[in-house]
C-alpha cells in the first residue's frame, strides 16, 4: 500500500511538471497570439533572442522521407531507423540560459499558486531589461459546440486595459484601397461603418487572418465611431481561442501595482466557465511560468 501510494505520488508529480512545460510553449511559442499581442521593438526584439535561445535542438528530418509514401520498402526501413532511434535516450541539451534556470528553480514543482502569489513570484522572477507585460494563458477543454464557431472568441473588459497603447483607424475608401494594394494592416483595430462593409470585404482575405476585420459581433462595425474607440481605449478586448484551445491575453505591466493585475486576471479567468479551464499559468514576456490555482 506505502508504494502505491509513492508511485501516485510521482505520477502527479510528472504529471504536473509536464503541464508546466507545457504552459511555457504555450507562453513563448505561441503561433496565434492575441489580439493584444506587443508590438514595442525593444521587448519583441529581446523576446525573440530569449525564445531563439531556449529553443531546443531540432535534428534535421532525413531526405529520403519524402519517399515515405511512394516506395514501401524505403518506407519500412525508414521506419525501421526511427523507431530504433525513438528508443535511443536523447543527448539535446537544453539551451536555456543561466538565468532563466535559476528563475525556474524558484518555481515549486507541482505547486499551482494562488492568484496574489502568483502575480509576487511572476514579477520576482521577470527576467527582462524592459518593463515587461505579464499575461495569462489558459489551457481549455475541448468544447462540444452546436455550431462550429461557438466560443471561438469573444469580447471581455479589462478594468485597467492591457497596458498597450493600440492604434484604432476608421476605414474608408482610400484606405481600403491602400491596404488592399500595400496587403499591409498597420494598425491593431479597425473600425467601419455598416454602409461601407460591402468595399471592405476587398480586404477581408488581408484582414481576416490578422484578426482585424471589422464584427458587428465585436461592436467595430458602427456608426458612432469615437463612442466604440473611448470602449476599447478603456480596456474592451476581443480574444480568441487558438486552433490548439489556448486562450493567451496581456493583463498588464510588470511594473503595475498587483491590485490592478490581480483584477485584470480575474476578468480574463471569468470570462470562460471555469469547468472548461484544464489549466492556467501566469508569465511574464520572459520568463518561467507559474501554475494558477483557478479556484
């Protein structure tokens, strides 16, 4: 009975530190980042440097994969040599730097933080030169939706916005063709009114993918232009759930008084049921994730 109960343990153990690595892929390579992603040069030059240099080290797929799937018996050789050397134990080193190692130990293992704490150790252990954003990422249970698109995004309010300054344009006819000619978006909101939207679907192949296409849904389809820009100005966000069922949002700076962040954070957490929420961490825009306990 003692060892069954030391083996539950260690599998909890493992269980809880694989969601931890988890949580910071899900921080830092991330391929759909939110639609209040950062835009500042110096923090996003620095991240990525930090990402490039904790990336692990991929070997190289060997050519003759691409025959994989017209020569049978090159296709079982191959295979052959891959599982023997899936059972081969790797010998990639982790590029992390020293810091970044250091600022990981500070982090229990298997511990999952409440909010206040959270946001303590977060700030501790922020490894940038700048003031760095902190931000929340949540890891949801598949959905059983009636309909595809069923809370795929949404809007929510931040109480003390995201700590970035966004740029909101009103479309016209010379900027769509602009955007149109250009296939560039400058700009993190765009606002149009309902008589102009059959020239904006011009651009809606360019704008759809960047998560900018004015939404009745989201309110930036509207007559009264400078009432939806004082909103989003005071903190309305749209989110979106990624292709992998994340949810990434920045509810701050580090700098930031934790009050601030703590309320942000919980206006993000509240905006899903908390049945749907597998997981959530807090980071930093560099640096390790801490686990939240969501109750």
């Amino acid at each position: 009975m003692q060892k069954k109960k030391q083996i539950n343990q260690s599998d909890i153990v493992a269980s809880e530190k694989a969601s931890e690595e988890e949580a910071e892929a899900m921080a830092h390579h991330s391929q759909e980042p939110s639609f209040d992603e950062e835009n500042d040069p110096d923090e996003e030059a620095e991240k990525a440097t930090t990402v490039e240099e904790a990336a692990d080290v991929d070997e190289a797929v060997p050519a003759e994969v691409a025959a994989i799937h017209t020569d049978n018996q090159t296709a079982n050789e191959i295979n052959k040599k891959v599982a023997l050397k899936k059972t081969k134990p790797s010998t990639t080193k982790s590029r992390r730097s020293a810091g970044y190692l250091k600022a990981k130990e500070q982090v229990e293992a298997g511990k999952r933080y409440g909010l206040n704490e959270a946001i303590e150790l977060v700030k501790k252990i922020s490894l940038s030169k700048f003031d760095g954003s902190i931000e929340v990422h949540l890891k949801l249970a598949k959905k059983k939706a009636k309909t595809q698109n069923e809370s795929l995004k949404g809007i929510l309010h931040l109480p003390y916005g995201s700590g970035k300054e966004r740029k909101i344009v009103v479309l016209d006819e010379a900027m769509i063709d602009i955007i149109a000619a250009t296939k560039k978006a400058d700009f993190d909101v765009a606002l149009a009114s309902p008589e102009l939207m059959p020239k904006v679907g011009k651009i809606a192949k360019i704008l759809g993918p960047l998560g900018k296409m004015p939404d009745p849904k989201s309110g930036t389809v509207t007559n009264d232009s400078q009432a939806t820009i004082a909103e989003i100005q005071a903190g309305k966000i749209d989110y979106r759930i990624d292709s992998h069922n994340n949810l990434h949002q920045i509810i701050g700076k580090v700098s930031w008084d934790n009050q601030k962040l703590a309320d942000n954070a919980q206006a993000v957490l509240s905006v899903l049921p908390k049945s749907r929420i597998e997981a959530a961490y807090l980071s930093a825009s560099i640096g390790p994730s801490v686990p939240l306990d969501t109750n």
